[in-house]
C-alpha cells in the first residue's frame, strides 16, 4: 500500500454543492441529452462514486446532517426551520481546532436556535455568536435563495443587481426570478407555467455567475491559511427559471420519460398514496408541467456546469489543483414527476441518491483517477473525510460518517465498507400528514438500503420494500406481500439493522472513546465503592489503605 504524501501547504477544500440536483442529471451519470463536460473533467480526475446517499431527502435536515457528520436522529434538526440546536458540534468547529479557515459562500438552509442563544446570553453579532449562527462557517457571503421581504440574513445580492442597475425594491424576485412576455408583463418564475421564459436579468448577473464570481473572491485574498470553502448554489432549485441562453436550450425532445406505472399510482401503502394526493405531486404528475419545469431545470444545470469551467480554469491559473481537494455534489433531488411525485419527499433515488465527485489532489489518490465506486457512501462521510485530510485524529464518539479516505486511495475497491445507508424523514408538517390524520410523533420515516433491497421503515403502518437488482426503477413496493420466506427473511433483517442503528450511542459526544477506556473499571480518586477491609482495598487498588492523611 502506498504511503500517502501530503501536497504542498495550504491544504485546501473546495465544497460544491448544488441545490436539489437530481444524481442522474449530469453526462457523467448518464443522462442522454444534457451534456457536462466540466464537471465531467472533474470525475475524470477523481472518483466518481455511483450510491451516494443523502441523510434526509429535505434541505433543511440533510444539510445538518453534512455540516455535523451526524445523522437527524442525533442532531434533531428534522425539517426546514426546525433549528440546530446550540451545543451541537459542526465541521467548522472541528477544523477550527486544526488552524483551518471554514468559509460558506451561499446556502446553508440553517435555522438559528435563537431561544437557546437568548437562555446562554449568547449576542448573536459576536465572533462565538456567528459562528453558532452560521453552522460553525465563516459567512463570506450567506445567501439562501429563499428572499422574502422579511428574509434575515439579508442577501447582499439584491445589492449587487441594484449597483448594476437592476432596481427596484426586490430585484432578486423580480428580475432574477421573473420574466416578460411578448407584451412585457412581468410574471414571476414562481409559477410553474411560467418556467419557460428567460429571467429578466443579464445572465452573468445571475446567481450561479454571481456566487462562483464570490468564491473566486474569497480564493484571491485567502492567503497562505489552510480554508475550507462551502461554495453552496441555490440553483436548480425552484424557483425553475433560468435567464437566456439557457431557458431554451432544451425542449420537450429532451425530456427523459417519467419513471412510474399505473400500477404505482394505485398503491395501498397509506404514506404513500397520501403523498400522491397531495398537491404538489398532483401537479407535477401532469405532463404539461414536466414540459414547462425540466428544460428550465436542465438549462440551470447546464449554467452550473459552464460557472464550473470558469471556476476551474481559474484554480489551474493559481495552482490550486496542486493542494485543493475538490467535491462536487448536491444536497438532495427532484422527482419531477418520477413515481407520480414532485419535490423530494420520499426516498426513491431521484429523491435522496445523489451525485457525489471527490478529487483528492494527493499522490496516493492517483490509483483511483477517473474511476468508480459503488460502495454505500453517506453524505456525513464527508465531515469526518475533511478533517482527515487536513491532519486531524478521528471522533468516532461525535462524526457519525466514514472517512473516505481509503476509497480514494484503494486501486483494487477491496476496502471493507458499511453494509448499510440511512436516511431519516420527519413529515410532522406535511400535507401527507393531514391527509393521514396520525400522531405528528409517528410521522417519521426511515430508510435502509443495502446492496440489493431498499426497506422503509413507516411508523404506524407496513413497510416498503424494493429489491434493486429485480426492480431498479423501484416500481414494485413488495413490502404488503407475505407468506414469501425469502422476502419476509429481508424484511425482517433490515427492519433489525434500523433497531440496530438506532440504538447506538448518538449523543454521547462529550465523552471521547479513549477516555472511557482509561476510566474503565476505575473510580474516581478518593471514592470506594464495595471495598471490604484493608486487604480488600490492597488487592484492588495495589497499595495499602491509609485512614487518615
């Protein structure tokens, strides 16, 4: 096995993630008509893994669950708005200790635990405050996508389209995410209808051109100091509109066919088919809205990949490449319209699988260059793969991923891997829940995968169940069948490994494992408990009692 050989100083990670990216919309991973040459460049220089999973298909609490290394089960940040507790440790935190400079340039989706804040005194303008604000980041520039009049943080953004002449009192909704018709009315992007037409704004305006223009920023001046940056795209999350070329690159002709059967549509799994009957999945199972959202969607991943050769270019320039790790992924997907469904709500693939790229600029990586990993990866694996790279020991009492690390650097794809892949979804606030009528305690899903079937646990209800190798669309809920003593042997182990997991230590996180080694079997100094006589104490402790000082 080759000895790993760090790269020059500063190490560096650059972290790209894109917002509601489905994994199979990049020429990469195969899509047949919307081609990525740059972010293709970039898994050819690294490893490219194929069953990346995301802890929550929801942005809120997958995002925690990547900014703590740990699952929503530990964390409890279960939804958007739901806040990350104070106390609860981030990679910013952890890198920090190891003199590295975390920056977010974009999104995070994190809701500020306020309450908890005000209970510790904690003034929210401080250095500590930030930090706790931000998910442990540094926010060169914080900007969710989400900009309602009331939005706090407020986006510097809108400034910007001001400064460049685009005004009014909302640009961002008004022109960035807005468009004209033939007679010049303005109609917001919020509409799907409205999908297809170019955003009223200069395309190197945009937020894609803007936010990449930011990291080549915070690039120019970081200095010689180790940096992490979080470079974060709001897009091609909603709202689905895109400014000119991109709005009509793509047409109906290059729209992929919906994934789903009339059989699907009629199931009897009671989640399920509540989410069916919910509004957003009764629009996006209409063809007509397929046709006006996916080529704005495909136009908006198209603008990415183009920003991604500008940025590129850019480090090539400068020599980053030389000592900047590099990760490209997204945060969760879109069905759009596959199994009937809009959103993300459920845990098909579209929904929670995602694409995952990771160049590793050190030498012992090359073994791996331009290839493929279908090992069962996690988007907390990469916390702890981070803080590995930048030198730092492992906590296996706090990060609940893996170090990919030995997948990098594996020329033969022998190294032994998890068995399983979680994800968890809170669905308390939901329509499907209304529709239901449960207990919001009860309405919790989790998922569990392994390398042939895919097993939802519902609350309350039977389970899903999809064999991956027979059915790899997920067609074919097999969880209602019974009396197959092969499919209830499946059920009932993968219904074991969830019980399993779930009770492992999540929050023991104060408490590192060698410390309980060296504590056990041991009291404290001074304290005696069930000693006998003198000769018992001897026996025990390896000298003589004494009874006074």
């Amino acid at each position: 096995m080759s000895t790993v050989q760090a790269p020059k100083k500063p190490m560096n990670v650059l972290w790209i993630m894109a917002d509601q990216l489905r994994w199979d919309y990049l020429s990469c991973y195969g899509h047949p008509h919307l081609s990525t040459p740059h972010i293709d460049g970039l898994a050819a220089r690294g490893l490219r893994f194929t069953n990346a999973y995301v802890q929550s298909p929801l942005c809120g609490p997958s995002r925690m669950s990547s900014y703590t290394g740990r699952y929503c089960h530990s964390h409890g940040a279960t939804w958007n708005g739901f806040p990350l507790r104070v106390g609860e440790p981030t990679l910013g935190d952890h890198l920090r200790k190891q003199g590295v400079r975390s920056v977010l340039i974009g999104k995070t989706h994190m809701t500020v635990d306020a309450e908890g804040m005000e209970w510790l005194g904690i003034d929210r303008t401080t250095e500590i405050g930030v930090r706790i604000s931000e998910c442990g980041f540094e926010p060169f520039e914080r900007d969710d996508g989400l900009h309602p009049p009331e939005y706090e943080p407020h986006p510097r953004y809108n400034d910007h389209l001001r400064d460049n002449g685009i005004g009014g009192e909302y640009p961002w909704q008004d022109h960035a995410n807005a468009g004209l018709d033939d007679d010049g009315k303005r109609l917001s992007g919020w509409l799907l209808k409205y999908s297809n037409l170019p955003a009223d704004i200069p395309e190197e305006l945009s937020e894609t051109p803007y936010m990449t223009g930011r990291a080549m920023e915070f690039m120019s001046e970081a200095g010689d100091a180790p940096w992490l940056c979080h470079l974060s795209f709001i897009k091609p999350h909603w709202p689905y509109i895109v400014p000119a070329p991109y709005h009509d690159m793509f047409g109906p002709h290059d729209i992929i066919p919906p994934v789903r059967s009339d059989a699907e549509h009629a199931t009897d799994h009671p989640v399920f088919k509540a989410f069916l009957e919910s509004r957003i999945c009764r629009t996006f199972a209409r063809d007509e809205v397929r046709e006006r959202v996916i080529p704005a969607y495909m136009g908006l991943i198209k603008q990415i990949d183009d920003q991604m050769g500008r940025l590129f270019a850019f480090m090539e320039e400068r020599g980053l490449f030389e000592n900047t790790m590099i990760v490209f992924t997204s945060d969760h997907g879109d069905y759009l319209g596959d199994h009937w469904m809009g959103e993300k709500d459920l845990f098909h693939d579209p929904s929670v699988k995602v694409p995952l790229i990771v160049y590793d600029p050190r030498e012992a990586a090359d073994v791996t260059r331009g290839s493929v990993c279908d090992k069962l990866v996690e988007a907390i694996d990469l916390a702890p793969t981070f803080q590995s790279y930048f030198g730092g020991a492992p906590l296996p009492h706090i990060l609940e991923g893996r170090d990919l690390t030995p997948l990098l650097h594996d020329a033969t794809g022998t190294t032994p891997w998890r068995r399983y892949a979680i994800s968890e979804y809170d669905y308390a606030v939901k329509e499907a829940r209304a529709i239901l009528g449960n207990d919001q305690n009860d309405a919790r899903l989790i998922m569990i995968r392994d390398e042939r079937y895919k097993y939802v646990h519902a609350e309350g209800f039977r389970p899903m169940l999809f064999d991956l190798q027979e059915d790899p669309d997920e067609l074919d809920d097999l969880g209602g069948v019974s009396g197959d003593p092969t499919l209830d042997a499946v059920k009932q182990r993968l219904s074991d490994a969830i019980f399993e997991w779930a009770r492992r230590h999540h929050c023991r996180i104060t408490m590192p494992p060698e410390t309980v080694d060296a504590r056990t079997a041991k009291e404290p100094e001074g304290i005696l408990i069930g000693v006998w006589d003198e000769a018992d104490y001897e026996q025990a402790y390896g000298r003589p009692f004494r009874h006074g000082r």
